[in-house]
C-alpha cells in the first residue's frame, strides 16, 4: 500500500513545490493592517470550524484544492463546509491573502485514532495509511517554502493534537512515527522535515531509535530532495525550537489551545517550591521533585524567576537559579501570570441551555443556594465568571445574572480561561440527614435541653 502511494504522492509534491517556488515574491504590508486582517479572518474561521463533527474536514478559510478532483473538494469550498476523512485522500490549503484578511486554514478530525489536525497557510497532507491503519493515521505533510505576506502573520504549518489530554495516539508524519500526547507542529523545507512540541509530549520513533520530547523542544530529519515518504537518515538530537517558526500561531484555532512554550527545557536539580506568583510570599502550588523536566512559559522582568509548565499541565512559577537550564532566548516577559487562551469572537464568551427541562439560575455556584431565575431550554446566555470551588459558571441571561451548573451549557468556550469570581460565599452546609447525630429522635434523658 505504501508502494503504491508513494507512486501517486511524489508526482503531486513535484507539482505542489514548483507552484510554490514559481509564485511571485508579494510585496510585504504593515503589521497593524495584516494583524487586524488576521484577526477577523481567525474569527470567521472559528466561529465556521470550531466544535465540528469528528471524522470529517472542516474548511474555514479559502477553497482548497486536493483529491480526488471533482464534487468532493468543491463542497468544501464555502467556510463552514465539511466532508467525510474517507472520501479525501489529498488536501491543500492556499497562501495567505496579502492583507491577511483571508487564506486557507482547514481542520481534520479523525475519531478512530482520537486525533485533530489544523493546516494553515500553503499546506498539503496526503492520505498513506496502509490498509490495517485508520483513514489518515499515516499521511505525508508539505508545507510550502516560505513567503510571508507580513511579519504578524503565521508560517505555513500542518499541526496534530490529541484529541484527549494526556491519552496518547499513534500516527505516522513523513515516515516518522510519533507516540502523540500533545501538540505537534510540522514543517517541511526541500530535505527535512521539523517537529516541534508546542504541548505535552511527543515520543518520535525512526530507523529503530526513538526520542522523548516536551514542549519547547524540536526535532529535524533528514528526507531526500521533495521524497517525504521515508527519511534518509536518523532524527537529529532534540534542540530548542526556532521561536520565530511559532511564534504568530493563532493557538486559539487548535481544538485543545494552549500557552506556547519558549524554547528548550528546564530541569529540577532538587526539590523546588512552584508558587503562584513569581515571588516567596506568593501561595505554594505544590514541590516539585527532583529530576522533573518542564517547559518555559515566560520569565519575570527581573528575569530571576521563571513561569514553567509540566508534562501534566500544571503552571506556576520557580526560582530560576534552582533550576539547570537547556533554554533559548525567552521572549516573553510579564508580572501578572497570563490567563489560559482564549476562543476568539463571541465563541469564548457565549453558551446555550441544553439541559431539557431548563435550568435554575442561582444567586451563588451551589445547588444550596436559592434560585433567581428559570431558564429555558435552548437560551442563549452569557459566560461572565467561573467558580472559585464548584464546576458552574456565571452568567448573564438578558440581564439576569447568576450562576448555572457547567453540564447544563453548551458551549465552545475555554472554561478554564474565565476569570474566577472570588467574591462568592462559601458553599452552604449540607443539611444533616435526621439520625446523622447519633439517632432520629431526641435522648429523653436530656430533652427539652439537647
């Protein structure tokens, strides 16, 4: 099977960098024009793709192009428009617009091997899966050389997630196979192909050696000019990643988005104290053992201290002299530790009511509290803050606000990126079951004064 792909892909990579590399050099717009492009078209793209169903594409930008030829890729045409995984064997995505307002961006959802892809930018993936593999469990990625239309825009990328934090999928990138429990960003030049870990972690499997990495770090491998079927040699040793590859990826797009990391790694040479903020008074998170690998965030603008992410997920800040450091240039800079990202447009911020029967609006995030308000099924509402103890959100239904139980909202929002509204009571006594104090009646021996 994979003899047989190889025949159909290499004719198409030759078609696809020749039409790359003869395009014509666009002239480069200024950043404040290209951002707000930009933005407007990752709105657009999010509000059409966001939540889409799995096993099928979804097309949120400019029509692509792909196989086979025909019906199947022009219905992806409009954005919002999806296709089964099984009916597409190739896909491309076109350049960036020159104002950034528009260019291609499409997402792959593929439920059998709980994976999601985006592909952004001049970006094609070609279906290799052998006939014992699910539809797209090993594909072949080609990402155009570059030719960004201005500096805030993003590089031309194919990212993979899991599609369940923290339970890893195999797939096969390039001939590379990648034990996958995170996010991975690949790019590809002429006779190489870079995986970056921007979450998690990612195990890369080739010529029988295999190496562990986490966010902030990248691997090349080598391939014969344009043949991306099999590499021609082994994995290059893990390097901190080129922050400039990543560093305008609208994250917001991925379906599980996270903080991009900085590049390289840190290590706890002993046990070290992860505090909330970057300083000894701030509250301990927990100690860190020693001996555990972690990604950078950021640093504080004293630089002493560093904003670090685990394996697991888990941020906070350590003091960076407690830590032995394999770290590029750390690029961003802050006091208030960031907020998770966000969706972008109305999508971080709005929610439906699908409980059947509706819900009670309550004045604190407690079944406890008492209610001010019944909601209707199907209501649209607005997400206003999260609990500081309990999974309910609060909200506000047309002027009403009060907080509802998370389950009963449908919504695309990042929960964890709400702001927590601290100025909550504490969740009320539960009220003690007749008998729970040691009987159901009163002891005769002491009442009327028990």
């Amino acid at each position: 099977m994979l003899l047989i792909a190889a025949a159909i892909v290499l004719p198409l990579l030759g078609t696809v960098w020749a039409a790359a590399q003869d395009a014509p050099a666009e002239t480069v717009v200024d950043a404040a024009t290209c951002a707000a492009g930009l933005e407007n078209w990752y709105v657009q793209a999010s509000e059409a793709c966001i939540g889409g169903a799995r096993d099928h594409f979804c097309n949120g930008g400019l029509p692509p192009g792909g196989e086979p030829m025909g019906p199947v890729i022009h219905s992806l045409g409009p954005p919002g428009s999806m296709v089964p995984v099984d009916a597409v064997q190739a896909l491309r995505t076109p350049p960036l617009a020159l104002d950034g307002s528009s260019g291609g961006v499409a997402w792959i959802r593929v439920g059998a091997i709980e994976m999601s892809g985006l592909l952004i930018g001049d970006t094609t993936i070609y279906n290799v899966a052998p006939e014992d593999f699910a539809d797209w469990q090993a594909m072949v990625v080609v990402t155009a050389p570059e030719d960004r239309v201005c500096e805030v825009a993003p590089r031309n990328a194919f990212i993979a997630q899991n599609s369940t934090a923290f339970q890893s999928t195999r797939i096969v990138i390039n001939g590379v196979s990648l034990d996958l429990n995170g996010t991975v960003m690949v790019q590809t030049q002429p006779a190489q192909t870079l995986f970056i870990v921007l979450e998690g972690r990612v195990r890369v499997i080739s010529g029988g050696e295999s190496q562990a990495l986490i966010a902030g770090e990248s691997v090349r491998v080598p391939y014969n000019d344009q043949d991306f079927m099999r590499p021609a040699g082994l994995p290059e040793p893990a390097q901190p990643f080129d922050y400039a590859l990543a560093s305008h990826f609208p994250i917001e797009l991925l379906d599980r988005p996270a903080l991009l990391p900085q590049p390289g790694t840190v290590v706890t040479e002993g046990a070290v104290n992860m505090r909330t903020a970057p300083n000894t008074d701030a509250s301990l998170i927990f100690q860190v053992p020693p001996g555990q690998v972690m990604s950078v965030l950021g640093t504080n603008p004293d630089g002493d201290w560093l904003h670090v992410r685990l394996v697991t997920g888990q941020t906070g800040w350590m003091f960076g002299d407690l830590l032995r450091r394999n770290l590029g240039p750390v690029n961003r800079t802050y006091t208030a530790t960031p907020e998770p990202p966000q969706r972008l447009g109305d999508l971080g911020y709005t929610a439906r009511i699908q409980a059947g029967a509706g819900v009670n609006l309550r004045e604190a995030p407690d079944v406890g509290f008492n209610p001010v308000a019944s909601l209707s099924p199907g209501q649209e509402v607005r997400l206003v803050a999260r609990s500081p103890y309990s999974p309910w959100v609060k909200i506000d239904a047309q002027g009403m606000v009060g907080w509802v139980a998370l389950i009963a909202l449908e919504t695309q929002s990042i929960i964890e990126s709400l702001p927590i509204d601290w100025d909550v009571p504490p969740p009320p006594e539960p009220t003690l079951v007749p008998g729970s104090w040691g009987g159901a009646f009163p002891d005769p021996d002491c009442f009327p004064n028990c």
